[in-house]
C-alpha cells in the first residue's frame, strides 16, 4: 500500500475514490428501491440484529448510528424490499451498567444470544474494537455475518498488524465473515501524523492511550508515523476509567510538549484530557482519533480546538441528503458521524439477503445454515452505492475506500475540515 498522503479536501465534502473490483460484484442501490421480480411471493419473517452501545457515556454516539440501522430496516420494510417477507429487527446494547460504557463482556454475551437464535441471519455492529476482539470468535464459529460500521483496529483483518490480536483465533472457522464500511488505524494514524507534523509543524508529542485495544494500537501507529516524520514522543498509558489526567498532564507540561495525542475515545476520558490540559495551563493542541469525535467530548467538558479525525465526512454528499432529511424526520435531531455508516451497513446487508432470496426462488433458504453462508458470499462480492459512496470489499473484509476526514471543535460541536486519503498508486 502507497502510504503518501495527499490532501483530497479543504473544505467539508469528501472525495470518492475509484478501486479496482476485488472479485466479481453485484450491484445495488442506496435503499434496494422496492421489491425485486420475483420475490413478491416471499413469505415469512427475516431477522437481523445490531450490536451497538447506545446506554451510559457512549449513548449518543452510538445511539446515533443504532438510529441510522433502525431506519435502513424501516424503509426496507415500507419499500418491500424483501417482497412479502418482513424483516424482524433485534437491537442490543452492548454498554454494561457496570462499566457505564460498552463492555467486550456484554458484547460477547449479546452475539452469543444472538447467533445461537436460528432466525438470525446477520448482526451489525460492533462499534468498538476492543469489544470486536470478544465477539469475532463468536460469531465467526457460527457462521453468522457482522458488519460494522466503525471498528478501525487493523487486527481485526490483518494479521500481524496489531501485536494484541492474534488475528487468527477472531476466525476460529477459517473463514471471513466479518467486514467493516470504514478503513483502519493504520490509515488514520498516518493522517494524524500528517496533520500533526505537515500542517500544524508540531514536535514534541506527547501520546496518551486509554489501555484499550483500540486506543494502544492508534496511539502505536501514531507514534511510530509521527517519528518517522521527525518528531519525538514521551508515552503515557492511563486505564480508561481515569477521571483525573491533571497528575500526567502536568508532567506533560514541565516537559514542554507542544501537542498532546490521546488514542482513546470519549468514554474513556477525550474530554476529560482537554479540559484538564486546560486546568493546569497546557496551551498546546489537543489531537486524537475517530473515538474522540462524539459528543459525549463537549459534555465531558472538552474543549474547543480539538483536531480528530473520524469517518469521512459524509453529510455534506449528494448521496446523503435524501437520509439526512429523512433521519431528522424520524428522529428530530441531527445524525452522528457514524449514522449513515450504521445504514448503509444495515442496507448492504439486507441487499446480500434480498439477493440469496431470488436466487433462491423468491424464498429464503429453509436451512438456517445454508441462508447465513449464502449471504455472507453475496457481502463479500457487493458493489454497494449508498449514502456514503461506493462499498467494496477485499479479501480480509475490508472496505476498499481508504480516508479519514479531520474534525475541528468548534462552538460545541464538531466541524468537518478537510479528508485526507492515501494517494492512488
């Protein structure tokens, strides 16, 4: 992979990126447009499920995409998209009261119920890797499809890639079975690293991560490109329930750093760093990943200022607006970054079902099994056009679109600056 990184935006839209096919695809629309010849005679009920933590300090983010699953399901169903077979929708929450936050625990818990329901055919979710790393194995054993719309860590896909995950044993059946809509943390690093010492000419980082699987392997990937850029770094690694960073920050400060990294995300203490960097007088840059850009980092006190990058923006596309308008309508607040993610994964999913049910003579597979491997096949080969671009994917599982868009905090909120992307080799 050519890791040159070139800047493909200054403003708020975002570039799509043409790739070669990896296999053979088969195309789709944005919605699935109604039923399909064919499968009007469709009988029964199809059930999907998603995996999202939408309770405790990750709700809005991840109550967010939930609403973007919610309403892939509603409009297929009011589109007929599976002719007269209904689709049936499980949510789950996989944030523990415990915890007050998402939970690998509660994941595995959830998929384990889930996939052990015959009826399930696929899940969407989960958000967080570090909670992908609990309920891969699950799922992968089952044979039951997951998509998710915003796990970055490149272990999950790539083996070798992060030294926590033995990427092999997340795929007991040797098998793929999970794919993702958004790129990984070797890409968003490395567009960190080019904010971080291109644009904004920094130094001395200071790096902080939250103990996570997510946050290390980000804060890893960050270090080892913004050294390659010729800055230094001092490490710091904090459990992600800290709630006082002052003690770390202040050492930062007597250091004379002139930015701090945190690869973490909001549950897990963004907010708490910026406003405590605030506290002890380090006026230097705030900078850190998709898991920042959330608004549970306002509530928690964070600061304006902030540069995060997070999935590409999409909002601003053509190709969005028609779901914006109608997620305001459904749910009378904003989307979240990650809302059109949740329904174009939910959408894509539904599309591999629709297809295995033509081809299967208008009516879903009898055998549990059969139906589950069948549309797993049909992911895999997808050429989906929906709300956030054009989705492939290659042979791991990965989506074949490759930008980060770079957030600013700006008035309480988070404001789309620029995507960055690798360059076409």
């Amino acid at each position: 992979m050519d890791r040159t990184l070139t800047r493909l935006i200054p403003a708020l839209g975002i570039l799509t990126l043409t790739v070669a096919a990896c296999g053979t695809s088969s195309s789709s629309t944005a919605t699935g447009g109604g039923s399909a010849a064919g499968i009007s005679g469709c009988s029964g009920t199809v059930t999907v499920a998603s995996d999202l933590p939408v309770s405790g300090s990750d709700a809005a983010i991840g109550g967010g995409t939930q609403n973007g699953v919610k309403l892939a399901v509603s409009q297929a169903n009011a589109a007929h998209l599976l002719g007269g077979c209904t689709i049936n929708y499980i949510p789950k929450d996989d944030a523990s009261a415990a915890k007050g936050k998402h939970d690998p625990q509660q994941g595995a818990q959830n998929v384990t119920a889930l996939t052990s329901n015959p009826a399930v055919v696929g899940i969407i979710g989960p958000f967080n890797s570090g909670v992908a790393v609990a309920e891969l194995p699950i799922s992968n054993a089952a044979g039951v499809l997951q998509i998710s719309p915003s796990n970055t860590d490149p272990g999950l896909t790539i083996a070798g890639s992060d030294p926590d995950i033995n990427t092999a044993s997340l795929q007991p059946s040797g098998k793929i079975t999970y794919f993702r809509v958004i790129s990984n943390d070797v890409i968003q690093a490395a567009v960190m690293a080019q904010v971080t010492t291109k644009e904004l000419n920094l130094k001395k980082i200071y790096v902080i991560d939250d103990q996570e699987t997510y946050g290390k392997d980000l804060a890893n990937y960050y270090e080892k490109d913004v050294k390659a850029a010729g800055a230094t770094t001092t490490r710091q690694s904090e459990p992600g329930d800290t709630k006082d960073y002052r003690p770390v920050l202040t050492t930062a400060k007597g250091l004379g750093v002139d930015a701090v990294f945190f690869g973490g995300v909001a549950s897990t203490g963004s907010g708490l760093i910026a406003a405590q960097m605030k506290d002890v007088g380090l006026a230097v840059p705030f900078l850190s990943g998709d898991g920042t850009v959330d608004p549970q980092y306002f509530k928690d006190g964070g600061t304006d200022g902030a540069l995060a990058s997070s999935a590409p923006d999409t909002l601003t596309l053509s190709s969005a607006q028609q779901f914006v308008t109608d997620y305001k309508t459904a749910y009378g607040t904003d989307p979240v970054a990650y809302s059109t993610y949740g329904f174009d994964a939910m959408n894509i999913m539904l599309n591999a079902i629709k297809n295995v049910i033509v081809a299967n003579g208008g009516q879903p597979p009898a055998d549990p099994t059969a139906f589950r491997t069948k549309v797993i096949a049909e992911v895999q080969h997808i050429d989906y056009k929906g709300t956030i671009g054009e989705t492939r994917f290659d042979a791991n599982g990965d989506t074949l679109q490759h930008s980060f868009t770079v957030y600013k905090a700006q008035n309480g909120t988070w404001v789309a600056k620029e995507t960055i992307s690798p360059a076409a080799s």
